[in-house]
C-alpha cells in the first residue's frame, strides 16, 4: 500500500480556453493527470487518478516509483 500523501504534486490554474478551473500532475508520475472546478475537487479528482495509476502499474507488473519527495523539499 502506497501513502498517497507523499507524493508531490503542481497544481495550476486553467485559462478560460482550456476550460477554467484546475489542473493537477504528480512529477513522478507524467502520465497522471487530473482537474477539477475548484481547487479542493481537483486535489481530490488528483487523488483518484493517482490511486488508479497505481494500481495499474502494479496490476502490469510494473515498478512503483518512491515519492521524489525530499527533492522536492529541499530545492
């Protein structure tokens, strides 16, 4: 089981042409991505994706990536 809460992540804001509300990645993962009207439904659409990436990687036999927390923290 993974602690979703290490794993960073960049929020930004959409522009009205790309849809407006908010955008959500996590840096270790480039293929999970997520959005939300608000900012509190983007953080927690961003959680779903990232536990859905997740466990897809682990149903593929693939590698989990370690939070890249601490680079994170200290850049």
């Amino acid at each position: 089981m993974h602690n979703l809460d290490l794993y960073p992540f960049e929020i930004r804001l959409l522009t009205p042409a790309e849809g407006s509300g908010f955008l959500i990645s996590y840096p270790d993962f480039s293929e999970c991505i997520s959005d939300g009207e608000t900012f509190a439904e983007a953080i927690a659409n961003g959680r779903d994706a990232l536990a859905a990436t997740i466990a897809t990687l682990e149903a593929k036999g693939f590698q989990v990536p370690a939070p890249d927390y601490v680079g994170t923290l200290f850049q």
